[in-house]
C-alpha cells in the first residue's frame, strides 16, 4: 500500500497494490495488520456503508460531535471528488480543507479521522460509495457545515452545476454558527 500525504496531515490517501492482467484485477480493500504498518494507525471499524448517488449529488459535510467517526472511504463505480475539512479549534488547520479525486478507476481511498467533517460530490453519471467507520451512525449526534460556506471556499468541482442536496444539508449551519469539535 502507498500512503500518500496531504495538506491535512491526518488526512491520508491510501494507493492499494492492484494486481491485473486480460482477466481483470486483484486487489486487497483492507488489511487491518496493511493499513497499521502503512499509516501507524490501529483502527477498529464496526461499520460499513455503501451509497449510490447520481452526477451531482453533494453529501456533505458530515461528522458527529459526540462518538465522532473516522472513515475509510474509497468508490468502487464512478467518480467523486471527496473532501474533508478539520473540525478541530485547537488545530493550527481549523477550517482547512482538502479534496481527492476517488475513482473506480483509480482504486484510490482517502482516510478521514475522527475531528474532521467529510463531504463528497458525484463526478460521473453514478457513482457507488463505501466508507468503513470507526463509531457506529447515531443521529442525535449527526451535525452538518453547509457545502457551500464561503469561509471554508471549498471548491466542489462542479463546473457551474447547482449540487442535488439532502434538505438536511441544504439547511446546515455556517462553520462560524456550528457546532466543533474543542
């Protein structure tokens, strides 16, 4: 597995080996032993999902104050582009963001700790989204920053489209009014 690092430091994309030839390709999603050797992290996950979204759904930006989630996302048909956003006030990056072309081309998945909200945008006509997370989903802990909130200036790539939201998403505060992580 290939780490790369991003301009969150915690934010990790991971390159999986893939092994292909005229029949099609081979590769390991997730090795707990792999993923602690290659990143320095031993995680528990206890929670998968999958969702498919068509072009130009925005989910997003998601985290959970209390029991907060760490991801390991990766797309497996389609194309989004992925970002997440340090949620954290005592970091040095609080309100910082970065975003990563996710692919069933490229087979790339992204690491999103716990402290950071996460959102993505579907690039392709569908895409089929799976993330493993390290807390189980609990609703009355949910809570939102609005995609759109021009402190953070994310750049969504959607090429002047206006995104599909959830209503949830649509009415998610500003990071200024929200709720964060201490």
């Amino acid at each position: 597995m290939n780490v790369i690092a991003t301009a969150l430091p915690e934010v990790l994309i991971l390159e999986p080996k893939v092994f292909g030839d005229d029949r099609g390709f081979f590769l390991e999603s997730y090795n707990r032993k792999t993923f602690a050797a290659a990143t320095g992290l031993d995680v528990d996950f206890v929670q998968d999902n999958h969702s498919r979204s068509v072009r130009h759904v925005l989910r997003g930006l998601h985290y959970q104050l209390v029991r907060p989630q760490g991801k390991l996302v990766r797309v497996v048909a389609g194309t989004v582009w992925d970002v997440a956003v340090d949620l954290r006030q005592s970091s040095p990056r609080f309100g910082q963001w970065v975003g990563v072309e996710l692919s069933a081309d490229n087979k790339r998945q992204l690491w999103v700790p716990p402290g950071f909200g996460h959102g993505f945008v579907v690039l392709s006509d569908f895409a089929d989204f799976l993330y493993k997370t390290t807390d189980y989903w609990y609703p009355e802990h949910e809570r939102a920053v609005v995609w759109n909130d021009p402190q953070l200036a994310i750049a969504w790539r959607l090429g002047g489209a206006t995104p599909k939201l959830a209503a949830k998403d649509a009415a998610a505060p500003k990071l200024q009014d929200a709720e964060v992580y201490a």
